[in-house]
C-alpha cells in the first residue's frame, strides 16, 4: 500500500491518477490551488475508496512554504511519501509570442517551471531525509522539441522541465531517491481545448488530429497508474503515446473514427 501525493489533481489527468492509485490500494493525497475542490474529490473518492485512504492539502505550487506544507502533511497523513507526482500546470492561449500577454508569459514560467523545481527541491528533501521515494514529472508539448506557432511560452517551459528531469537523475545518482518521467500524450482535458477558440478554423483543424492521436483520461490513467507502480529504477520513463502507436493511429485513421469532443461540445 504505497502512499502517492498528486499535485494538480482535482481534476483531469492529475484527478485521474488519484482515482487509479486508490483503485491499486494506494493512498493518495490530492491537491489543488481551490481548499473547495480539494474537499469535493477528497468526499467523493473517500466515498467509493474508503476516506481513511484519502487525504487532501491546497496549495499554491509557487509556493515554497504551501509545498513543504503539502509534504508535512502528507507524511503525518500516511507516514512515508512514497511517490510523488508534479502534474500541476497551465497552458495559454494560442498566440504567438508578439501576441501574448506579458502577465500570461511571466505566470506560466512561475507555475509550469518555478513551480516544478520548488516542489520537486521539497520532495527530493523529503525522500532523501526518509531514504526512500519516487519522483514523477509531467512533460508534455515541447519536452521532446517539438514546436508549433502559438506555443512558444508553454513548448519552453516543458523543454524545462525534460532539462530538469534529465539533471536531477543525476544529481540523486547514488541515493535511494528515483527520478521519472510521465508522457501522458494529447489527453482530451479543458487545459487542452482552452487552449483554442472552438470557433475557429484553427480548432476544426487541430480537432481532426486530436481525434486521431487524442485520449480520454480515462483511457490514459491506468495505463501510467500502472507503469509507475511497476518501476523501480531511476531514469524511467512511462509515455502512453509512442511513436509506434501514433504511427499505427495515422495509418488506420480512415476505418477509425473517432470523436473525442463530442459530449464537451455538446454540453
């Protein structure tokens, strides 16, 4: 019964993963900015999956005291944090960067990189002073250098995070901390479609490949759930969309179809 902490998860991939986790017999302590919305899933996955085996803290990733709170509270809830997941982030707009908001720009920097190296410095105390413990960063568009007009802020902030990822393994080289990564790939959430104007020729277009290549999180999260409980090696990585299955998902487009959108855009 590993203890699993879950920034960002009152709701998509990060409310998924909770559920998940407590479904494999974990222990799960959900977080989020919102003390409201951190109640409601605690209540309604307390509920279903026992409340002795949920916890919840907000807290403000930016925030070097919120996020040693979060810690604090997590080990007296259950002991040991065993496994520790840095999903919180945001996305903006698709503009391009002489289009962007300076405010825009400067807060996804502070949240999707200040953030995951604040909470990552806190967990990696943690588990070091524990002796034991696993790290899991979410990387996502742009970790992989890939790049597209109108994603310029948030592409960096993900090659950030690869950078991190990828120096931090070395830096707990030799102790008993492990250090990962999460590929979740396009996963249908309201941080994806915020992204666009859903009236636009933009979105018809993108649409067609999010259909193609896209997830729901329900289809997505047991299978990283399941990947990080198997791995006991620092390095690893667990990426739902490979290149092999996005190739087979190009290749049999035309007999697949498929709509992802269709009760969002219908609400």
């Amino acid at each position: 019964m590993k203890s699993v902490v879950i920034t960002g998860s009152t709701r998509g991939i990060g409310r998924g993963l909770a559920r998940e986790f407590l479904a494999r017999d974990c222990r799960v302590v959900v977080s989020g900015r919102s003390q409201g919305a951190v109640d409601t899933v605690v209540a309604e996955l307390g509920a279903e999956f026992g409340a002795q085996n949920v916890a919840g803290v907000a807290c403000e990733i930016t925030d070097a005291d919120q996020l040693q709170n979060l810690w604090d509270k997590a080990a007296e809830a259950f002991g040991t944090v065993d496994i520790w997941i840095n999903n919180a982030g945001v996305s903006l707009p698709r503009l391009n960067l002489a289009d962007a908001d300076p405010g825009d720009i400067a807060a996804i920097v502070n949240i999707n990189l200040t953030g995951m190296l604040l909470a990552n410095r806190v967990a990696l105390a943690g588990m070091l002073a524990q002796g034991s413990g696993q790290i899991w960063n979410m990387e996502g568009f742009g970790s992989g250098d890939q790049m597209q007009p109108g994603m310029t802020p948030y592409g960096a902030t993900k090659r950030g995070v690869h950078y991190m990822s990828e120096s931090l393994q070395k830096e707990v080289k030799g102790t008993p901390v492990q250090v990962c990564v999460l590929s979740p790939g396009i996963v249908v959430t309201d941080l994806l479609i915020g992204d666009y104007d859903t009236s636009s020729p933009e979105w018809a277009k993108s649409k067609k490949i999010f259909n193609i290549l896209g997830d729901k999180v329900e289809t997505v999260t047991p299978y990283l759930a399941d990947g990080i409980l198997k791995t006991n090696k620092s390095g690893a990585t667990v990426a739902w969309l490979t290149g092999p299955k996005a190739f087979g998902r190009f290749m049999t487009a035309a007999f697949n179809k498929r709509d992802l959108f269709a009760d969002i855009e219908g609400a």
